[in-house]
C-alpha cells in the first residue's frame, strides 16, 4: 500500500461537465475505463504514485471537480491548494474548446497567491472522426498560455499515463530549482519521506548542478 | 507489540488536538493511558499474583485508592510519566457521576489499579459482550455533558482538568524533571489488557442517555483550548498539542499530521508488510476519508462565515425569527439514543443497506434515488459505504463459520501447523481486515455527508426543510455508529474464537485496537455530522428567502455547454 515518496503533489482536474475528467483519472488510477459513469458531485478524490525516475516516487493527490455549473463555487476553492492541473476539453465537443479561457481566468483570480501548472488535455481522441477541434488550434491556445498540448483518451489508454508523468515531471523540476517550495499551510506540495540514502544522493545531484556532458 | 503501543500513542497525543469536540477527543487520551499502565503491570507481574478483579469493581478501585501518593508507586519513572499525561482526562471521564473528581485522587489510583490488574489480561474476553455498545455511548455521553450548560462545563473543566492544586505541585515538577528519562522507556512497553480502559469506560456509561447538544461549537472549542493549555502546562508530553492547537489545526488537519508522522514512523521502524496493513490512519487516507474530511470542513467553514455575515446584516424581528429557527435547526442535530444492543443485533444484513439508503432518500437530495441501491458500479457515493459494510460482514460470516465447525469436530486443530489452520484466518489476519473494514466503512461515512453538503448547498430545489434534513442525518450518525459498533463486536467475536488457544498477550490488544478504532471511527462520523450544521443553516436561510442564492452566488458564472 504505502510506498515511500519524495514529493507530494495535489493536482486538480478542470474543465466542462462531460468532457471525460473523471474517466480520465479512474483509467490513471484504477486502471479501468466506466462505459457508464454518474456526474461528479462537488469533487472526489483519488491518488496515485508516479516513479518518475527510478527509484523517486512522486505521490499524486488528484482532485476530481464537478464541471457542472451548480458546482462551480465549490471548484472554486480547491485551486488554491493545487500545485499542478489538467485543463480538459473534449475535441468532439467544441464549446468546451472555447471555455478554456474562461477556465484560466477563472483559475488566476482564485489560485493567489500560488501558481499552478496547467496541461492542457484534448480528451476522447478516440473519437477522431467527430473532431472538432484541431491539434493545431488546440497547441496554438496552449503555447499562448505557456502550457504543454496533448491528446489523450480513456477508453482506449491513450497517453494517460503521459499526461500525468509529464506534468508531474515539470513541477518536480520547479521544485528542484527552488521556484516551488514547500510552504506551511499550502497543501500543494508536501515533501514526503525519503530513504537516508536517497537523501544524501539527492544532495550530491544538487552540488554537481546535473552535469550533462 | 511495540509496534502497537506507539500506533496508539501516536493517536493518544495527536487526536486531542481537534478543538472542536474536545470531550470526545478526550477518549483517546484514556486509552492511550490504558495501554501503557498494563504494560507497566506486566513488567512486574513475576511479583505476585492478586486477585482477578471484577468489571463493577473498576470505579470502586479508582475511587478508593486516594491514600497512597504516587511517589509509592514502585515504577516511578514510567508511570508517573503516564500518570501525568492521563490523569487530568481521566477525570473529565468521571465527571457524569456526581461526585467531584479531585485531580490527586485520580492521580493516585494507578499504582492500585496495576496491581490489581495484573492478571486480567489472562481472563476471558466474555466481558466484552456489551462493551462496544457502551463503548459508542460513553462517545455520546461525553458530549451529552456538555450539554449540562456551558458554564457548569467549564468549571467542571477547570476543576477536573485543570488547574494543579499546590499539593500535587511539586510532584508534577518532579515527573516533567524524569521526563526524559521515561520517554526512553516509552517504547519499550508491552501492551497488554484493557483493564484500565474498562474502568473508564464503565464509569461513562452510567450516564450515557439521550444527548442533548445546547452549547455550540464554540463553547467546545473554548473549553477545548483551555483544557488543552492547561494540560500543556502541566504536561511537557503535550507540547507537540500546544504547538498544534496554537496554529488553530483543523481535525482534518490534525488527523493528516497525525498520518503523515505515522507514514514517517512506518517506514522507520516497521518491516513487516502485514504491520502496515493495520495502521488505521494509514488506511482512513487511502480510502480518501482526509480527503473527504478536509472537503466537507472547507464547505462547513464557507457556510459558517455565510451564515454570520447573514445574521449581522440582519436586525430586529427577522433576526429574532431566525434566530429561533437556526435554534431548533441546531437542536434537531443533537443525537438521537443509540440503539439498544439487542435491537441491533436482530438486524439483518440488508436492514442496514435499507436503512441508510431510506434515510439518504428522504434527504431529498439526489435527483436519481434509484441509483443508490444498485451495488454495481461504484459511481454513487453510497454504494461504497454499502459495498464496504457488505464486505464486511460475509467475511465475518466466513470467518466465523470455519472455526466454528473444525471445534465441532475436533477441538485441537486450532494448534499450529494442523493442515486445518491452512484455510483460516490468524488473529492477524482478522485483526488487519477488521482496521481496514472500519477505515474503510469512515471513510466512506465521511465522503457520504461530504456529498450530501454539497448536494444540499447546490441542489436546484428543496422538497423537504432544513430541520427535517437534520433529523435524518442525526438519524443516518446513529445508524453508522450502531453499525461501526456491531461490526466491531462481530469482529472481536472472530477474534476471540479464532484466537482461543492465544496468549492473551497476543490477543488482547488486538481486541482492544478494534474497540479503540471504532471509537475513533464513531468519533470521527460525529464530528463529520457536526460540520454539516452550518450547511443546513445555509440551506434553512436560503429556503426562506429564496432569492439568497442568487446574492451569495456573485462570481461570473462559466457557460456549462
């Protein structure tokens, strides 16, 4: 159950009602896609270690939130405790393409004083025939807020585990460079227990600043 | 052993910190002294044997043993220690009798106390029979005190909890001095029986009746504060409290530290895989109850502040009105009486499923109510709570049955390596799936009122009112606590069939962790129920104005489609 973990990181998943948040997560989680699955009441909760290198283990607390509208003032609160997110639209669904904004906004005025690191997701892939939204608008609206693109789908395993590993991987790299820090009464980041061993050697990567010859 | 003893001191200092029911709190405090004294008992145990003392003669013993000071005592060290940190809520458990507990008698009845303790962990565990029933009410009788009036509370607080008289001055100065020393020895205490446990908790079921909540959060959190700075004071072990308490921690809070150092002490000390298994806190997170628990206290906290901004912008008659109503709202939440023992136990396994699942729909809250029932899926929030109580109860049922019919045929299998104990559970094993079940079973209790706050807060229309929803959620608290309760004897029922030919060393702190963890269980359902108040609250005003949620909704709304 329990494994060790450097780090732990509280990730938030947003975006509009019925766009596939929370069979996204279950199939990150569980392993397993729901065919049938019921609308997400305030939000739910799940969590997951990532190894993203061997042997450093990353525990992810994911917040699932409600996309419905009747929700939102409760969605609204857990963005400040978040230190990473997955904006989620459905390429088959356009009006969810076009709310990505307002999502943003949304999240700016309510993240302060923190930052959160947002992917964006262009869920249900599988559907590619009922597209519409193009990779190439999608990674456009994503460079313009300086967020990584990428398509995923639950139903067919496609690129999950990457959504997740690479934004964990980001954040991990801007806590290593000390632009996210562990700060008392911010749920975010929590560091987590780390081997003796790991410890020393982590503290022996720092002082060398990574050589990459 | 040593594993368990610091599982539960963990749990002993860090729970009291939650301000908000400090009383019920207060009962992990007990137990954590009731672990430690046994063990004291069984170092010394080759002493000589006494008598076996009886379960009524528990309070006697406590209050006839003022005459001896402590300093008599013939393990100074260790049990002053625990004295110390015990006493003053050993005391608070006292008071539902009428006589006032003094802070030197209690402190003194333990050198007593172990000596005639000694050989009860050898008896049989058919004393527990009703135990986890009281062990639930004594829960509600804590809180039923409160209800005596603030005020009468917080003297009794003071006198039984607080302040040092001068005489038992210097002997505390002297404790905090050989601190050090005893916190050496801390963690190399057995466990053993649960008489001290017993004592305490007997004394509290004689009180326990229907609860009566009058003062508020607030009053409980004051009390809480004081008791705990005073304990602090007297008590250097209490630092780690203080600090805590002073950062005014949240339960959820709170239990995560409480979690977090455990995770930290687990990877430290434990080895053993099957060590983890049984670590409740560990497995309350993984069940996501902290989660749970965190999300309802951030609704019940927005809700709080609505509600007192709602009721300072209103004046005269209407705020004399609501007043009233968000009165009778609070005194729907008081508890109803647990049920009695034997009612329970007729009850079958769908009666619960068809319990809870009438009380939720009566909430009005769901708009698919037919959705509930169906066990497949685990999309509906209460489907889990069912699944998990379900689980349960057929591996009880399994695990029961099994023994059972290998004693009817023979008697003697139950030794070690006898092709039979292949296809049973160890006490181990059942101790382990017990922890789990009723983490799990909070857990999902927990994420239950979670949902139902947010469905009462954002659901489109009301059908029935604020009072009537209270009542059924004080209902659905009394119908998880019975159900915690019973599951706990039923597993302890397994224990003890299963572990007939254990030492009881290695049975009965077993037996007294599930007690202990369905008590928190208990406590944390209770509580969770509490932070629903300000919910329904909002909900009551809302109600009768009706246009409020248009008021209180002042964020530009995002488009869904």
């Amino acid at each position: 159950m329990e494994a060790i973990w450097l780090y732990q990181f509280r990730l938030i998943v947003i975006g509009d009602s019925t766009v596939g948040k929370s069979c996204l997560i279950r199939r990150f989680t569980e392993g397993r896609f729901a065919q049938v699955s019921d609308p997400t009441v305030g939000v739910d909760f799940f969590s997951r270690l990532v190894e993203i290198e061997p042997g450093k283990r990353i525990k992810l607390q994911i917040w699932d939130t409600a996309g419905q509208e009747r929700f939102r003032s409760i969605t609204r609160a857990y963005y400040r405790n978040s230190v990473g997110g997955l904006l989620l639209f459905d390429i088959t669904n356009r009006r969810s393409f076009q709310n990505v904004h307002e999502w943003l906004e949304e999240t700016k005025v309510h993240v302060q004083p923190y930052q959160i690191v947002f992917v964006l997701v262009g869920h249900k892939c599988d559907l590619d025939t009922q597209r519409q939204v193009t990779r190439h608008e999608a990674e456009k609206l994503a460079a313009a807020y300086g967020m990584k693109y990428i398509e995923t789908s639950a139903r067919d395993a496609i690129n999950v585990e990457k959504a997740f590993t690479d934004l964990t991987r980001d954040i991990y790299e801007l806590v290593k460079r000390g632009e996210i820090t562990i700060q008392e009464g911010w749920e975010g980041v929590k560091s987590g227990f780390v081997p003796n061993v790991v410890h020393s050697s982590e503290e022996v990567v720092k002082s060398e600043r990574r050589c990459l010859c | 052993m040593e594993s368990l003893y610091y599982f539960f001191c963990l749990y002993a200092n860090l729970k009291p910190q939650s301000l908000n029911n400090f009383y019920q709190k207060s009962l992990y405090k007990e137990f954590s002294f009731a672990f430690i004294l046994p063990g004291d008992v069984l170092i010394m145990s080759d002493k000589d044997d006494s008598e076996i003392p009886v379960i009524t003669e528990a309070t006697s013993v406590l209050e006839g043993a003022n005459c001896e000071p402590p300093e008599n005592s013939e393990s100074v060290d260790q049990s002053t220690e625990t004295e110390n940190k015990s006493e003053p809520i050993v005391s608070t458990r006292k008071r539902p009798e009428s006589k006032p507990a003094s802070d030197i008698e209690t402190a003194e009845v333990f050198p007593v106390q172990e000596s005639e303790s000694k050989d009860v962990p050898q008896t049989g565990w058919g004393y527990w029979g009703s135990w986890g029933k009281s062990l639930l009410s004594s829960a509600s009788a804590t809180v039923a005190t409160v209800g005596q009036g603030i005020s009468n509370v917080i003297e009794k607080a003071e006198t039984s909890l607080g302040i040092p008289s001068p005489s038992e001055m210097s002997p505390e100065a002297k404790y905090a001095a050989g601190e050090t020393n005893a916190k050496d020895n801390e963690n190399s205490f057995p466990m053993a029986g649960p008489f001290g446990v017993f004592s305490t908790i007997s004394t509290a079921v004689q009180s326990t009746g229907k609860t009566v909540i009058t003062g508020g959060l607030d009053a409980l959190e004051f009390i809480g504060k004081k008791t705990m700075d005073v304990i602090a004071e007297g008590d250097p072990g209490f630092k780690r409290t203080k600090r805590l308490m002073n950062r005014n921690s949240t339960l959820s809070q709170v239990l995560r530290e409480a979690k977090e150092k455990e995770e930290l002490w687990t990877y430290n000390e434990v080895t053993m895989e099957t060590d983890k298994k049984t670590h409740y806190g560990l497995l309350f997170d993984e069940f996501q109850g902290l989660s749970h628990l965190e999300a309802l206290e951030m609704l019940s906290r927005e809700s709080e502040i609505k509600v007192k901004s709602i009721l300072s912008s209103l004046s005269g008659e209407e705020l004399q009105t609501l007043k009233l109503e968000l009165e009778q709202l609070k005194e729907a939440f008081s508890l109803a009486e647990f049920c009695d023992e034997e009612e329970e136990e007729k009850k079958g396994d769908e009666d619960f499923t068809k319990e809870i699942t009438e009380l939720f729909s009566q909430l009005h809250v769901s708009s698919k109510p037919e959705k509930l029932t169906r066990r497949a899926g685990g999309c509906c929030f209460l489907s889990p709570l069912v699944q998990a109580r379900n689980t349960a109860h057929e591996w009880i049922i399994t695990s029961l049955t099994k023994p059972l019919a290998e004693e009817e045929e023979g008697g003697k299998q139950l030794e070690a390596g006898t092709p039979e104990q292949l296809n049973k559970n160890s006490v181990e094993d059942i101790h382990a799936f017990a922890i789990r079940s009723l983490a799990e079973l909070t857990a999902c209790s927990i994420e239950l009122f979670h949902k139902t706050a947010a469905l009462v807060l954002h659901s489109q229309k009301q059908e029935v009112t604020a009072i009537e929803r209270s009542r059924t959620l004080s209902q659905m608290t009394v119908a998880l606590c019975n159900e915690l309760s019973s599951l706990s004897k039923e597993f302890t029922t397994c224990l003890t069939t299963a572990g007939v030919k254990e030492k009881a060393d290695v049975l009965n702190p077993l037996i007294t962790a599930v007690f202990l963890e369905a008590s928190n269980s208990a406590s944390y359902i209770q509580d969770a129920f509490q932070l629903l108040l300000p919910v329904l609250e909002i909900s009551l005003i809302e109600n009768k104005t009706g246009s409020l949620r248009q008021e209180l909704q002042v964020q530009t709304p995002l488009s869904e489609h």
